[in-house]
C-alpha cells in the first residue's frame, strides 16, 4: 500500500549486474516525492527490513529516491547549461495568462541523431498581442512574436550532439515542411497549422524552475538536519515543497498550453529592403493575455518609461517605416532580460544573418538600438527575447526584437 508522498513501489533485479540475472539481488524500490526527507525514509527502510526479517526473505533489498512517475506527457532533460539569472526560472507561481514578455517554446521535444538524447526545445518570447479585423468587421486577437522564434515547431527542425555534448542545430531537411516555410511562409488558410502547437512557460523555463526549488528544498533539508527546531527553515521547506508541486499540477492540468500557430511570414518578406518577420498564435481563451505595461519599478534603468505609460495598455503604434525617425528612447519586456531600456543609435545599421544564404536574400536595414549606458549590468538584447514588442515612452508599439550583437543591438522596423 503506498503511504503519503509514496509514488510507486517496484519489485526489480538491480545493483551488481547490467544483465539483471539472478546474481542481482531481489531490490523493493520505492519512489517518494519531495514532501519526505531522508529521516522519514530511514524509518521506512528499517520497519520494511523488519517484516523481510520475520518473513525469513533473505538478499533482499530496499531502495529509496527522489522522484516522480513520469506520464511521458511532458519529457524533460537536463540543459547543457545553468540559469544565468533569477529572470530564467519562476520562484513564485506561474502566471494563469501569458502577460506581454512572457517566454514560450513549442509543445514538441527534440531527439538528436544518432545517439537519441532528448533536448528540450528553446525558448523565446511572445510581444504582445495584436487585433485583426476579420471578414465580417469582426476583429480577433493574436500572439505576436518573430518568425525565426516558432521554426522549432514545425516539421524538419532537428538537433544533433555537438563535440562536446552540447545540443547544436542540425541543418534543415529537404524536402521537409519547414524547407518551404522558410521560402514561402505559412498563410492563415493552409492546412496543418492547427498541429503546430506551443506551450508557455516553456519546457525550459520549466525544468530551471523545478531545478531552483530542488535546490533550495536540499538546502533547507540539511539545515534542518543540523538544528530540526528551526521554524524558518521549517517553513521555509514547506513553502518550496508546495511551490514546486504546484507548478507540476499547472503542466499536469494543462495550463501550460498556449494555443496553436495562425500564420507566419517566413524568411523572404521585404519591404524596401527591410525584413519582415513575424508570426501570430491564436491563443487559448484561458491563456490570453493583454499588452500591460509592468509597473515603473520593474526597470532598473535611470529612464523609465513614465507614469502615464507604466500598468497601462499599450495605447497604439509609433509609424516609423514611412521616413519617420524612431523615438530616442525604447522600451522592451523579454523573457529573459525582463524590463530593459535601449537608445536609438543614429548610425545606420545593414545586417545579413545566418539563413539569407540559403533563401539568396543580402543585406537588409534595421533600426539600431543600444543598452542604458547606466544598466549595462542588465543587457537590452540576449537570446531567448527575440519577439519581445519594444514601444516608445508614449505607450507606442514600435517593432519587434530581432537580434543582437555583444555592443550593438537591433530592433526590427519591417512592422
């Protein structure tokens, strides 16, 4: 009978041979989640061994280990890397809605060839939401983000095992479904895009965020240890415990589904010579979220955006593309820089990026942007924000984030 915080109980051969013969002893392996520390464990194993002792079973052993039984809904793997910043994982709940600046990534994992090994899919952020008339009058709502932020979903993105271990991008297959995306786009009307699915938060974050509170729950385990009176670590314990089972719960009921692709520009687009890349997700009804601006004190920078703009919607578009220049101060919110502040550079920026070879586009213009000379401690651009809106201090939509160099940054001006 499994007891509270048991998750399963098995009767294997394991633990002196690989083969599993009968050399390996009988082992009784039991599974318990994060609510049991090891005291309780201890107990377990010892009442376990006692009826195995009045039973007279004799080789037979008694495991115990952290751990969950895995649906196989929502594989995880280990990233090649750790968080780089609290702005990585969620140490409070995840939110109900997927707010403007929140990061995605799609619904499907990656297996690399030839080895096998599972890669979790990257992540990167929704802008905002943009409304469409339809035919009729009627106007819907839209996830907004770039082009090259949703290609990991759709057929004939892959991964391979790079020489030391880490996930790289393998080469587009031909003929495959993202081949002719990447060439063509993906209108509203095609068939298929009801499948390319994705989810918010993304795998990703996901894994950081149960990583962090298993940190912090092995942590408060062994100060516990040392002195088991301590009321802080006590409630300490309790509060990760119940956060990290939250957030398995979130993924269990599905609140992480986002909604499915709509349509996307694809690589090819230009007007004047500036690139258009973009794409829209219609999102779950629960899921929908608005273009609220954080609140003031979420930039670290010397100028932030005003009271006036900050917890209000976004309240238009700043045209920018008909010869106007755009605004000297910018604002973003990406998945992982979070609020960040950026100045337009008056120096004109060409760029030719890494799949223009293969569609036999050149160089195309963009709009450039660099940091808050006073923030430098939090970039404007790193990977994982390409998507994010970035507005004026009005309240105005300007573009989107495309990309990003170690000095300079820059903002997309095709929209």
């Amino acid at each position: 009978m499994l007891q509270e915080g048991w998750k399963s109980i098995d009767v294997l051969r394991i633990g002196y041979s690989l083969e599993g013969d009968s050399s390996t002893p009988v082992t009784i392996s039991i599974t318990v989640d994060w609510t049991l520390d090891c005291y309780h464990w201890h107990i377990a194993e010892q009442q376990i061994k006692t009826v195995f002792r009045n039973e007279r079973l004799k080789g037979v052993e008694v495991d115990f280990e952290r751990g969950d039984v895995d649906p196989g809904a929502f594989p995880l793997s280990k990233p090649s890397r750790r968080p780089e910043g609290p702005q990585e994982y969620y140490k409070g709940d995840y939110p109900l809605r997927a707010p403007m600046g929140v990061d995605f990534g799609p619904k499907n994992s990656f297996r690399a060839s030839p080895n096998g090994r599972i890669f979790n899919g990257p992540h990167a952020t929704i802008g905002g939401y943009l409304e469409f008339r339809q035919k009729g009058g009627v106007f819907k709502k839209y996830a907004v983000t770039n082009y090259h932020c949703i290609r990991e979903a759709i057929d004939g993105y892959s991964f391979k095992e790079g020489p030391d271990g880490k996930a790289v991008v393998a080469p587009v297959r031909n003929p495959s479904e993202l081949y002719l995306a990447d060439d063509t786009g993906l209108g509203p009307k095609r068939r298929g895009r009801e499948t390319i699915r994705f989810e918010s938060p993304s795998r990703r974050k996901h894994y950081f965020s149960l990583q962090y509170h298993d940190e912090q729950i092995e942590k408060w385990i062994k100060q516990l240890e040392q002195n088991p009176d301590t009321q802080d670590a006590q409630e300490a314990l309790s509060h990760h415990r119940a956060s990290r089972s939250r957030k398995l719960e979130y993924f269990d009921q599905g609140k992480h589904q986002l909604g499915h692709l709509f349509m996307y520009s694809g690589f090819r687009p230009r007007i004047m010579n500036h690139r258009i890349d973009i794409a829209l997700i219609e999102v779950n009804a629960d899921k929908m979220g608005d273009n609220t601006v954080p609140r003031r004190e979420s930039w670290k920078a010397s100028f932030r955006p005003p009271e006036s703009t900050c917890g209000k919607l976004l309240s238009g578009i700043k045209p920018c593309f008909s010869g106007n220049a755009p605004p000297e101060a910018v604002f973003k919110i990406g998945a992982r820089t979070v609020a960040t502040t950026g100045r337009f550079s008056h120096i004109r920026t060409d760029i030719k990026l890494s799949w223009d070879k293969r569609t036999g586009l050149g160089y195309s213009e963009k709009y450039c942007f660099v940091a808050d000379p006073e923030t430098l401690e939090r970039p404007l651009f790193q990977h994982g924000v390409s998507g994010s809106f970035v507005f004026s201090e009005q309240g105005e939509w300007v573009g989107l984030a495309l990309g990003g160099a170690e000095k300079i940054n820059v903002v997309g001006r095709a929209l």
